[in-house]
C-alpha cells in the first residue's frame, strides 16, 4: 500500500542467484541467509527480499506484488510487462558481457538462415519474443515451447531459441547459431505507483547507484604512491593517458601523493614502471564501489 515503509525486491533465483547475492555485498547491501531460503533478510530493515525465477519478477512488479526487482531485458519483453527500467545491471553468472538468445541448428542441418526455416518447427521457452522475430520477417513457422533442456530438442525439431553467454554449450551439442533473436542484459525494474511513493523511490534509487557503483568498480584497484616533484613529469608519463590522477601536497614539501584508479590488467605491468619512474610508497587496493 502507498506509504508503506517497506520495500518489496525480487531477487532472480536460480543461475544469476550467487552473482546477484555478490554484488549486493559489494554494494554493502548484505543479503543474509541467501542461499537456503527464498525469503531472506537483509541488514536494512525496510527492504524485504524474496527470490523468484527471473520469468516471473517482472509481471509480480508490474502488478504490484513487488515494488521493485531485478530480472532481464528479455522476461521483461517477453511478458510486456508495464514498469519503470530504473537502469541496467550490466552483470550475468558467468561474465560481464551481454546474454543473447539465439537462434540455432545442428551443424548438419542444411538450413542456413532464418527463411530456411518456413514452414518448420522452433522449441524455445522464449516464446513470445520467439515469434515476434519470425513474424517481423514474415516467416511462416511454429513455434513451440520448451519446458528446459532446449538444447537436447535440437534433434527432434528443426531448431532451436536459447539463451547463451559464452556460446560453450551450444559448441558441446555440436550446434551452430543463425541469427541473434534478441540481446539482454539485466535491469533494475520498479512498480510504477512505488516510483511514485517518495520513501519507496528513494529506496530504489539508493540501491540503483549502489549497485551500479559496484559495477563499476569491477576489473579496477585504487593505486596510491609518494613522488619527488622533480619526478613528477615522468611518473605522469608512465600512468595511462585517459586517467586524471589527483594530486595533493605532502608536509614534506619536495614530494607530492598521487591516487588514481586503474584497470587491474594493467597494474602489474604499471607499478614495476612507476617505481623506476621514482614512484615510492606504493599502495594498491581493491574498490568496492565507484560512484560516477
């Protein structure tokens, strides 16, 4: 109800499970008790999570069961589903990349495109986006759903709809992709009466600048180091061009400190060159969050 000082998240269960429970506690938003339970608690009193399969969160937000939650771009098209996209999430279980739902064959199938396909059969449990695509090219087939293991139906069909990151298993089942159905990250989705509550918007709002400062910090250290101000120039020349590193006075006045945020690829090549540069003091430290 409007005013309540709750706020109901939907967390994805299943596959992005440990990822999502992760970037909450970088994001120093704990969830505790997540792995045995569907209902856990969290250390902020006035979030109540509950985990749900991704296919339902963003019809129980559209509908009000839940004022906010996280599921991806393609349930959220799939079920036409009436919300506010607060931001993307761009985080999976295996990578940063986007996730990608595909069409595909065996590679002994002698379709080659999409049109190959008409008048066949195409298991998928993405069914609505599934047909839009075949239906926006005028291709006449039947699409069927999958309950799971689409990749083992292949064989039985004419192809399938699946959803991958990597590509590893569809390489495994000797399958071969023909076209990109839709592409699909994650999303922070709200009810649209929550986002009009000003308790519950601000709420959604802390946790989406959390969440995405925490994304931001991934692949990153923090690199403090004390330099002579004679060595400056050439310290400077040895940090990456596209960083703007702060620079502050020291008590001592002929040296200054520098801090910048770096990639972590290339800190161990940067710190050995920094030193011979006259870098001393070096500290490197992880980042939990980097709020833009």
């Amino acid at each position: 109800m409007a005013g309540e000082r709750i706020l109901k998240l939907g967390l994805p269960a299943g596959s992005l499970q440990k990822a999502t429970a992760d970037l909450f506690e970088k994001a120093g938003l704990r969830i505790l008790d997540s792995k045995r339970n569907y209902f856990p608690s969290m250390d902020d009193e006035e979030i109540q999570p509950v985990y749900l399969r991704a296919q339902e969160i963003g019809r129980y937000v559209g509908e009000g069961v839940l004022d906010v939650g996280i599921t991806g771009f393609d349930w959220i098209k799939e079920n036409d589903c009436d919300v506010v996209e607060v931001c993307e999430l761009p985080y999976s279980k295996a990578t940063s990349n986007p996730a990608r739902w595909v069409l595909a064959v065996p590679n002994e199938s002698k379709v080659q495109k999409p049109e190959d396909l008409k008048g066949g059969i195409v298991a998928t449990e993405l069914l609505g986006v599934t047909k839009r695509f075949f239906q926006d090219r005028g291709i006449d087939v039947r699409v069927e759903f999958s309950w799971g293991a689409t990749e083992v139906k292949a064989r039985l069909v004419d192809a399938i709809v699946e959803l991958t990151e990597t590509g590893t298993s569809l390489r495994a089942n000797n399958l071969r992709i023909l076209d990109t159905v839709i592409v699909s990250t994650t999303r922070l989705i709200a009810n649209k009466s929550a986002w009009q509550d000003s308790f519950k918007r601000e709420k959604i709002e802390n946790i989406a600048i959390l969440l995405q400062a925490a994304i931001a910090a991934r692949g990153k250290v923090g690199l403090k180091m004390n330099v002579r101000k004679v060595d400056l120039d050439s310290v400077l020349r040895v940090l990456p061009a596209e960083k703007s590193p702060t620079v502050s006075g020291l008590a001592d006045s002929e040296y200054v400190a520098i801090e910048v945020i770096v990639d972590d690829s290339v800190e161990r090549s940067l710190v050995p060159a920094l030193k011979r540069a006259g870098a001393s003091g070096i500290i490197t430290y992880p980042l939990n969050k980097v709020i833009h």
